[in-house]
C-alpha cells in the first residue's frame, strides 16, 4: 500500500515542519493558548488524526485508512522530519468519527519523540477493532478535534488537524461554521479524500470527491488517495 504510506506521510510528517508548507492559518499571538496552560509540557505540535467510519466507507477503504496511518507513524518521511530539529516532540491523539456525537478516541494523547514512542503507537491503531459508523459529519468531527486541544496536557507551538473520509457532510452542523471556528483559534486543518471506488449515485458519495474540501470546505491543502484495485495493492506492498 506504498500510495497510502506516502500520502499518510507527507500528512502526518507536514505537521511537524513550518506552517508554509502544510497551512490554512498560522497561529496568532491573539489566538494563542490559554494562560491555563502555561504549564502544559511543551512539544513541537499538537496533532489530532481524525478518521472517517461512516457507512459509507466499506471495509476495504477502512483497512487501507487505517494502515496508511499507522504505517506513516513509523514512516522514514515522518521520522526524519521528526530527527530535523533537535529534541522534537508530536503530540498526537487518533480518533473515528462519523455521524454527529459519535467520536471514538483510539490512541488518547501521546507523545512521539523517536521510532519507539512511534512503534507503539502504530501497532495500537492496528490492534483496535474495525468498527463502521452511520452518516458523515465532518463539521461534528472539526469541533470534537477543537475540544481535544483545549484539554490536552501539552503545548505546541502549532496545533494540526488532519482528517480523512470518503464523502461530503451530510449530518449535523454546516462544516463551514466547524471550519471557520477552528481557523480562528490558530489549527492547521489537512483533508484528505479517499478515493478508492466509483462514487455510486444512489448513495450520498459525490463525484470530484478531491474537489469538495478546496470549493466546499475551503481547505486549501488536500492530498487525494486513489488507490488501485485490491490484487494492484497486493503486488505494490
């Protein structure tokens, strides 16, 4: 699965490096953390993964979400990017989402500072049951992200979302108002469309899949995941 090692990677890894390269707002001195958490341990960046499980997403595109995520954990792109700056830390929480209020936290926050810390939390995200949600509200999984950050004990100097699904909001809150919200406090939002089957037009799946988050969501940054069918994948692992 090189194609979804690689996207996850330049995600996971584009959160630690400078806001130029990954960024749809850099953090503001207005926008900055609360005094609260002055005290917080320090890290490079907080980074919360968020990961569709709607129904809409069958087990194949599951499997490779999850995969592609735990296998860029420990991926040389993401831990070289780790080794560039000395001493640094990610701070990173993984949770599924799907419809409004269902938000499941898999891996509470941890933090990543070398291939260990990283191993750990890769063969966590792969023991976890797969499980399949119902309808998609990318706006609930926006605010259930914003509100990790605020009670997370550590703090970074940029806080990152990056989120993956396979289909527009179709539940819950207007994403814009999610977006605009999140933007404002500072956080870094990366989308990432799974494109891995043909839309069908009998369901909610939308065609452009990769065209939603820029011309709807407004989230300039967005890798797409077009995968080839499952006997191509075996032969590219």
């Amino acid at each position: 699965m090189r194609w979804c090692v690689s996207v996850g990677a330049v995600l996971v890894a584009g959160a630690i490096v400078g806001g130029d390269v990954v960024s749809i707002a850099a953090p503001s001195p207005e926008s900055g953390i609360a005094d609260a958490r002055h005290s917080a341990l320090s890290v490079n960046v907080e980074l919360v993964i968020a990961v569709d499980v709607s129904y809409s997403m069958d087990l194949d595109e599951l499997a490779i979400q999850r995969e592609g995520y735990a296998q860029a954990i420990v991926s040389k792109d993401f831990l070289q990017a780790l080794r560039a700056r000395p001493a640094s830390k990610v701070a990173l929480t993984y949770f599924e989402w799907s419809m409004s209020g269902d938000d499941r936290i898999i891996i509470p926050w941890r933090v990543i500072d070398g291939p260990e810390s990283a191993d750990a939390v890769a063969a966590e995200i792969m023991k976890t049951p797969i499980r399949r949600g119902s309808s998609t509200s990318i706006s609930g999984a926006i605010n259930f992200a914003v509100q990790l950050f605020e009670e997370n004990p550590y703090r970074g100097s940029r806080r990152v979302i990056d989120i993956s699904g396979d289909g527009p909001n179709n539940d819950g809150a207007p994403v814009t108002g999610a977006r605009d919200a999140a933007v404002e406090k500072g956080i870094i939002i990366n989308g990432l469309p799974i494109m891995v089957k043909e839309p069908s037009y009998l369901t909610t799946d939308i065609a452009n899949l990769d065209l939603y988050p820029r011309g709807s969501v407004k989230i300039p940054r967005v890798w797409s995941l077009e995968t080839p069918p499952p006997d191509d994948r075996r032969q590219r692992r």
